[in-house]
C-alpha cells in the first residue's frame, strides 16, 4: 500500500456550542447542582459545578433554555469539572 496517498476516514463530530452561562441542573433527587456549562450540544455537556461535582454514572436532569427537560447520565469527572451523556432515545 502505498502510504503517500492513505488519508484518513475523518471522525465527524456533532457540532458543539461554546456555552459560558449558568445552567439549570437537578440530580436524582431533585435537588439543584449550581453548574456553569462550557459547551452543549444535542448529545450532552460539558460543564464546571461551582460546588461539588456529580459522581460518574448519576442521572442529571438539564432544564433547557426552551422549557424542556433532559434526562443524562455523568460520565466523567475530573474535580468540579465533569461530562453529561443525555438520554436521546425516542
């Protein structure tokens, strides 16, 4: 195979807003989590709690600009920094 003219299948990414705004988020629970997100986009979100982060694996609930609710699951964490998964079945 001649390696001069392999290029690379591009992994498309979703395109994600850089979002710098506080942001409505409730554990399991119901009870609030004081987040600012960094960027959001369909598929989750990426933000800074201004207190204690979520664990990984707990489900969040996004209240979105719009009205509308978004169920996720944590899925990193890394200090007050972590990542949401939002639950986009049907």
């Amino acid at each position: 195979m001649d390696k001069s003219k392999f290029k690379p299948t591009p992994i498309l990414r979703e395109r994600r807003r850089n979002k710098c705004a506080r942001f409505a988020l409730t554990d399991s629970r119901g009870e609030a989590i004081e987040v600012i997100v960094r960027d959001i986009s369909s598929k989750g979100l990426s933000a800074a709690a201004i207190g204690t982060a979520p664990a990984v694996n707990e489900v969040v609930r996004a209240h979105l600009e719009d009205g509308r609710e978004v169920w996720g699951l944590v899925r990193w964490a890394e200090g007050n920094l972590f990542g949401v998964e939002f639950d986009t079945r049907g």
